[in-house]
C-alpha cells in the first residue's frame, strides 16, 4: 500500500495547499484519535506544539477540533521545539505528540509530526494505519456530545523543557566565561534557546529570535548559518549555535568563524563517550550523506559506523535496533538517545560545549575531528508532478556517474522526502566530482523542462 500524505519525517507541504490544509488536518486529527484511542474506560490525551509560522495557528486549531470531536483532551504547548514536544509526551503520560513544523523550510510550507507514547515517531507501519482511517467515513470517529474532548493550554511547558534540557549538562559544570551567540532561526527554540545558555552561565548573544510569522528560517539558522559567523567574529564569542526552525537540528561555528556540520560534531561526541566508556557497543549511526572521512576517522579508534537511508527516523530505527546511543546526520541531527528520542539542537550542543569546557582548548582545536574528503552537493528545486529521476536520460547520466566514480568516489543522488528537491552528492576528488555533479544536474533540469 502507497503512502498518500505522510514522507520521510511526518505530512509536510505548502500551507493552505493540499495537503497542509484545514480540512486535512481536521481528519487527520480524527483518524489518529480513532488509532490511539484504545481503551474506552479512561480519557485519552494528545499534546501539540509547534513552531512560529503564521499557518501554525490554523494547523492548531483544525487538529485540536478533531481530536476533541475524536473523544481526546488536547493540552496546547504553543511555541516549543520538536524534541521538546516529543519529550513532554512521555513526561505527561499523553497517549500522542503532535508537533507542528515544517522543520527548515521557509515560512510558506508547513507541516505535522507525530509521536507516540513512548515519545518516538510513528512507524511507516502506524502512519499507512492511520492514512487509511483517513479516509474512512468521519462519522465513525465522533464520540457522543458528553464524551467531546476538552483543550487547555499548558502555559509552563517551556520551562518544563528548559529544566530537561539543562539536566543533560554535568552538574558540577557552568559556562561562566563563554560567549555564545546563538541563532534561534526565528524559530521554535526563540525563547527556550538563549534561556538555557543563560541559566547555566553563558554570556549569550540571541540573534534571529524576533520571529514574526514569516521569517522562520529565512537566511538564518541551521541551514544559512553565514549570519552566525559574522555575528561570532564581531562579538569575539567563543562559540555560535545555529538551529534550525523546530530545533531538532544544530550547526556550530568555532571562533575563527568556520562553520562546524553534523558530522563533525557526532564523531567529537562519539570519540569522547568511547573514551570514557559511555559508547554502547562501539557502535554508531549516520546516514549516507555522512563524509567517508568520518567513518575512517571512527574505524581507526575501533568505532563502527552503520548508514542509513537520509532521514532521522532512519537513524533512531536503527539505533533502536542495533542499541546505539549516539546517531546523527551531516545536517546536524544529532540523536543522543541517553537523553532523548529525537534530535535534539540544544542537548547536542551542550553535549559540545560539556568537552570544551573541559578540555579548556579553543573551540577551533576541538571540533576538527577529522578532514573531510572533498564533497559536493547540489539540490535541483523540480515543479512537475511526475519525479524527474524517473527519466531515462537522467538515470543514463547517473549510471554514467557511478562508472567514472568506481573505485575514486561515491555518487548518491536522491530526492528529498521533506521538499520538492533533487539532491546530487559527490565524493572524491574535485576534478572528477565536478563534472559528474553537473552533468547530471542539466539532465535533471532537461527532464524538469520537458513537456
């Protein structure tokens, strides 16, 4: 059975546009009430953040009257990061998260995640369930007027998830004499973010944190962190901290300026937790998108790297079977599950920040784990219905590719499961890289163009 709404990280598309409208959100607030509401002898309860785009209030409304119509009480956490949502869930016993997000993208598009009880996303398995209460005669999921479900909103949610995240910091340790700006990306973490460095002593420098609707994300944040390294020169800080717009992912920036990804910072933690014999099973996961050098620099300490397929559910199925604690992804996803189910921008940077004060080097010494090979990635944006990798000539263009990489690189071309994206990546040397890159990028574009 295919999958009609939900991708790689939840239901995710342009606001007020099927499918991230009012209606839909309304059945698919029913339809999972209807798979969560097991027992009929006690009330169930869902609880539902989200980021600051404008449509988060429609999506927040729709899906609380269709969990309430569904028989399920509905708390409200307003703004709050998605690790945030997904620990809560479990904190308050709720039988459902709910997080509204588009996570990176711009304000335009929108998007829902859901969790379950035990605060982990659904499996593909539970979503294809819930798709087909979708559409399945509404009727059936409306309890009768004295069994309607109440909402309420939890005004103390971001402090609950404040003192969470600060209990992952080693207690006997503060971040007095650090300067830390952080780009909250006008995002979800744009109040929560700041506050943790703060409490914890950190002399913190927000920026990106006036969010107003429409400028989640926008050259900001995780995913354009240049504003964050020249915020990190002009204040002299120690460190810059980039999220993204729901805060599960982190980019760091040393004091030089240079920009830090995911995968530098999961072999920093890797390396450090084996060392000091935390590293369950010597073993760890990232995802195909991760830079080769970071698996050779994990080898050579006795560190096993398993990939996955690009996606962090991905990452944390297969941390749960293999019994991994650390896994991650080169776009800052970092899933330290000792901590939490997802990923999780602040507990990750803390996890950083816990090393540098303890090695008392400057962060430009401690986050060069490894020297990435040459790596190149382009994304082609593609407006037609029908998937231009499907096309004989790009596929031709592909198996071009691999051939001249055999043996001198890797070639991994794939289209994103959050955005109407085609992503090209290359490994190997620039002059060989290059122009298999390119070439199979126009022939992308050809098959985007053609009739």
């Amino acid at each position: 059975m295919s999958r009609t709404y939900f991708g790689t990280d939840g239901v995710r598309g342009t606001a007020n546009q099927s499918p991230i409208t009012a209606e839909l959100a309304l059945r698919l607030g029913m339809a999972t009430a209807r798979y969560f509401r097991r027992s009929k002898d006690r009330r169930h309860t869902v609880v539902i953040g989200k980021d600051t785009r404008l449509s988060g209030y429609m999506l927040e409304n729709a899906l609380t009257a269709g969990f309430t119509s569904a028989g399920m009480d509905v708390n409200l956490f307003g703004p709050l990061p998605t690790p945030g949502v997904a620990t809560l869930t479990r904190s308050l016993r709720a039988d459902l998260g709910v997080m509204i997000t588009a996570s990176h993208n711009l304000y335009q598009d929108n998007g829902i995640k859901l969790f379950g009880p035990d605060g982990f996303k659904l499996s593909d398995s539970a979503e294809m369930e819930i798709e087909a209460l979708m559409g399945a005669d509404p009727a059936e999921a409306l309890v009768r007027s004295s069994a309607i479900g109440r909402a309420k909103r939890v005004d103390d949610a971001q402090a609950r998830y404040i003192e969470i995240v600060k209990a992952t910091f080693p207690r006997q340790m503060r971040l007095s004499g650090l300067r830390i700006v952080v780009d909250c990306a006008n995002g979800a973490a744009y109040k929560v973010a700041p506050r943790v460095l703060w409490e914890l002593g950190a002399d913190v420098i927000p920026i990106n944190d006036k969010p107003d609707g429409f400028n989640i994300n926008e050259d900001c944040g995780a995913v354009a962190p240049n504003d964050l390294s020249m915020q990190v020169l002009k204040y002299r800080a120690d460190l810059g901290v980039a999220l993204d717009g729901d805060a599960d992912r982190v980019i760091l920036c040393d004091e030089t300026g240079r920009i830090v990804d995911g995968d530098q910072l999961i072999g920093l933690i890797a390396l450090a937790w084996k060392k000091a014999g935390k590293l369950h099973g010597d073993k760890i996961v990232a995802t195909v998108m991760s830079n080769i050098a970071l698996e050779q620099k994990l080898n050579s300490a006795g560190i096993e790297l398993e990939r996955t397929q690009v996606g962090d559910r991905y990452v944390v199925e297969a941390m749960r079977a293999g019994a991994s604690n650390i896994g991650g992804e080169q776009s800052g996803h970092i899933v330290l599950s000792d901590f939490a189910t997802t990923g999780d921008a602040l507990i990750a940077a803390l996890q950083v920040l816990a090393l540098l004060v303890d090695s008392q080097k400057p962060a430009s010494d401690l986050l060069t784990v490894f020297k990435p090979a040459p790596q190149v990635l382009k994304n082609i944006r593609f407006n037609r219905a029908q998937d231009p990798l499907e096309s004989d000539v790009v596929q031709s263009e592909i198996e071009s590719g691999k051939k001249k990489l055999e043996g001198k690189g890797r070639l991994l071309v794939r289209k994103s499961g959050t955005e109407p994206v085609i992503r090209v990546m290359a490994e190997g040397e620039r002059k060989l890289v290059d122009p298999v890159v390119e070439l199979i990028c126009d022939a992308i574009k050809r098959a985007n163009d053609a009739d």
